[in-house]
C-alpha cells in the first residue's frame, strides 16, 4: 500500500511538473506584452543604473547614468561617466525640466518641454514602444548568461540607417528589460542599453527631484 502511494505520487508529481514546463512554453506574444504592461502600471517609483554603449567603427563610447523615476511626473538623471560630463544632473519636478551641474554648481531651465515630459525616463519609454508596437512585434524566447528572456524585436518607428531594429530582452521571471540592442539597417550594432540593478517600489523621497541650487 504505500508503494503504491508513492508510485501515485510520483506520478502526480510528474504530471504538475510537465503541466507547469507546458505553460511556461505556450504563453503566447500577447500574454507576455499584456504582463509587461500590467508590471509597469504597478511602478510607483523606479530607480536604476542605465550603461549605453555607442559603437562607431572600431570605436565603442559608454556612457552610465543613474535614473530616478516617481508617479506622477518626477525625473533625475545623474551621469557617472565618462569623467568629462560625471557631475551632470537632469531634473523634473513636475513642472520645470533643470539642467544642473555639481562640477560649477550652476545650472539652468529648458522651456518649451511638452515633448520631452512624455519619455521621462528610458526605461519608461521601453514600455511605451512595445505598447505602441505590439502589433508588429516578432517574439521569441533566448537564454543569456543562463537566464531566460522574452525577447521582443521590431522596426523602429521613423528608422534610419544608423537606428533601423530595436530588439528588448525581458527578463523572464520579472518582466523587466535588462537589455536593449539598437541595430543598423544592415544588422551590426548601433547601440546596446544595460539596466543594471532595478529597484522597483522602494519609496522614493521627492526631496530628490527638488531643483536647489545650493545643495550641489
């Protein structure tokens, strides 16, 4: 009797191990889309280290910067390097977009800022294409580093030569991009995007997105 009841439950075990191996296969584009959507609308606050490679030639230029991001509308950005503009900040605090600079302790206001106030924040704006282009997007499913990601590529909106096919990679556990590869026309890269240690929800004071100049 109880051999019995272990073969049973080791039948019963297999068979929830493949039903869960199925359903983490057959989720479909949409699904996957529809998840990345309902984690963003869940972000209250969002910080995050941002590594952006440019590849010109034989040349490749870094650059890293630390964003800040809190709801409604509240911005900072802050370069790390390179070392000739490290000490640049970017801010929005909800009303006035500010240029600082920690080196001279100076900064100044942009105006004209409708445009910009849409895409605050890379990360932000991730999500907003693969909205606006979840109808175009060719899904697949890759493995980087031993983790796996959904990786979603599609043609850029007013692509050019130099920015032709965008190519996210999701991470598959989080829903949140790690990886972005800008690509040329002919497939070399243009440009690759790193977000590094995301910190979701963690309670952001908005003193960090105050302009004052005498803090720098």
């Amino acid at each position: 009797m109880r051999k019995t009841l272990g073969v049973i439950s080791f039948v019963g075990l297999l068979f929830l191990l493949v039903a869960l191996l199925a359903g983490c296969n057959d989720i479909s584009p949409e699904d996957v889309v529809k998840e990345i959507k309902q984690r963003f609308e869940k972000i209250e606050d969002l910080q995050v280290t941002v590594k952006t490679s440019y590849f010109n030639g034989d040349e490749t230029y870094i650059y890293e910067t630390k964003q800040y991001f809190k709801k409604p509308n509240f911005y900072r950005t802050e370069v790390v390097s390179p070392d000739i503009l490290k000490g640049k900040i970017t801010i929005f605090d909800g009303k006035r977009f500010v240029l600082l600079n920690k080196k001279i302790g100076d900064g100044f206001e942009l105006n004209n800022i409708d445009d910009i106030k849409q895409d605050l924040t890379i990360i932000s704006k991730v999500f907003k294409e693969i909205e606006e282009n979840k109808e175009a997007i060719h899904f697949n499913k890759e493995t980087k580093d031993d983790r796996k990601y959904y990786v979603i590529e599609y043609v850029i909106d007013k692509a050019n030569n130099f920015s032709y096919k965008k190519k996210i990679w999701f991470n598959a556990k989080t829903f949140m991009p790690e990886f972005v590869n800008v690509l040329r026309k002919g497939g070399k890269p243009y440009m690759n995007i790193e977000y590094i240690n995301i910190k979701i929800n963690q309670g952001l004071d908005d003193s960090l997105f105050n302009v004052n100049y005498s803090r720098l």
